[in-house]
C-alpha cells in the first residue's frame, strides 16, 4: 500500500500509524466493509491487477496460488477472471476474509498472523501473492522466509513494493532469484512502485 498527501480515508491513516498488529487488526476489521469504497473507488487501488498481470506470464494454467494478505480478494478476482481456479486466501482478520469470501472464486480461506507460525503445508503452492503488505505499519521482509516454506521449490512470490522501502529488503531477497520488476509510476502512489516476482 502507498500513501498519498492526503488521507481521503479515516482507516487509512489508522492503518500506517498502527504501532502494533493487534492495533492493525482492529483498523482492518473496522475497514473490511469499506475498504474497497475507499481505496478503490475512491483512490484507484489497482495494485492487486498490476501485480497480477505482472506474474501471469510465469503462472501455468493449473497453478496452486495463495494470496497472502488477501484482504477482500482483489487479487482473486483478478486471477479467477484469468482463469485461475486453484486459489486460497490468506488473512488474519475475520472481516477483511469474509468480503474476499462473498466473491465466490477462492477455494480455501485461512485466517492466520503472518508473525506466527503458519499452520499450512509446506512446499505446497505453485505462487504465492502478497499485495500491498510490505508498507510501513505492516509486515516487512522477515515475512519472506515463512512464504518460501509455503512454496514448492522454484515456486513463485509475487508483491508490490514501494521503490524507497526496497533497501530494507535487499538481504532477505537474496535468497531468491528476481524473474522480473516492473516499475510503476502512476496511480494512487506518491511515489514509484515496483511489481515483483520472484523464484523460491
Ligand atoms: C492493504 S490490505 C491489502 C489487501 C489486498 N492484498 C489488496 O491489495 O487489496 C493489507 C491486508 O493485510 C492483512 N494483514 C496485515 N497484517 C497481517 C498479518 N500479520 N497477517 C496476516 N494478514 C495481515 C490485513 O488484514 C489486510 O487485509
């Protein structure tokens, strides 16, 4: 997620300053109903789509995808509209999974902290998304290691990152191999952005 000059949205601003993930919880969950009203109708959110269009090429057609941080399913609509059928949802808030939920196009939904150990099969899934999660009062690169064990081996992480946060994540990264960064400047973001993906 980026931030813009001003805070069209209470939430948003809450979500940036939140000092701890129990206070971030809370913010989602107060969020979940109008999350997408906000950013997306109100701030042409389109990360979920420019990171999804970005990993399709390296996706075959029967690819297992866990969309970590998954919010109200964007990026699973998106896949879903790609035909992707094999999709599953991670969050830890209730609220934000049971907007994903009424969408219809997720198979599993798992409601778990990202900080604590994740209770799924390793070396499991084909790629793995996690839009709009690495931003400040969210997760940061410690989170890599925990999606590369959900990974089969040369599976797939796909993310967006704001550029000016990237050399906090240049170490972490290392034990992955860069496919492609696609660079955008446009859109809701006061400042460029890169859609990766990445091999375990
Ligand atoms: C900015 S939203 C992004 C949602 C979606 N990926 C999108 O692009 O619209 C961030 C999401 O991360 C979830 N989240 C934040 N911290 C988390 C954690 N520690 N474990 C799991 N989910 C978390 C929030 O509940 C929220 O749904």
């Amino acid at each position: 997620m980026g931030q813009g000059s001003s805070m069209p949205s209470e939430h948003l601003g809450r979500v940036y300053a939140a000092q701890t993930p129990q206070e971030l919880l809370q913010v989602y969950e107060e969020w979940a109903a109008h999350y997408e009203h906000d950013l997306v109708g109100g701030l042409g959110w389109d990360k979920p789509s420019k990171v999804g269009e970005t990993l399709l090429p390296y996706l075959s057609e029967q690819a297992r995808i866990l969309d970590v941080a998954a919010g109200t399913g964007l990026m699973g609509h998106f896949l879903h509209g790609k035909g992707h059928q094999d999709l599953s949802a991670l969050d830890f808030s209730p609220e934000m999974l049971q907007q994903a939920r009424k969408r219809g196009v997720y198979r599993n939904f798992y409601q778990h902290d990202l900080l604590q150990p994740v209770p799924l099969e390793r070396n499991h899934y084909d790629a793995v998304t996690a839009v709009g999660i690495f931003t400040e009062g969210h997760l940061g690169p410690e989170v890599l290691p925990t999606l590369k064990d959900l990974l089969k081996p040369g599976g797939l992480l796909a993310f967006s990152l704001r550029d000016d946060l990237e050399h906090l994540y240049e170490a972490a990264l290392q034990d992955w191999r860069l496919e492609t960064k696609q660079l955008f400047r446009d859109g809701l973001e006061a400042r460029p952005w890169s859609a990766w993906v990445v091999r375990a």
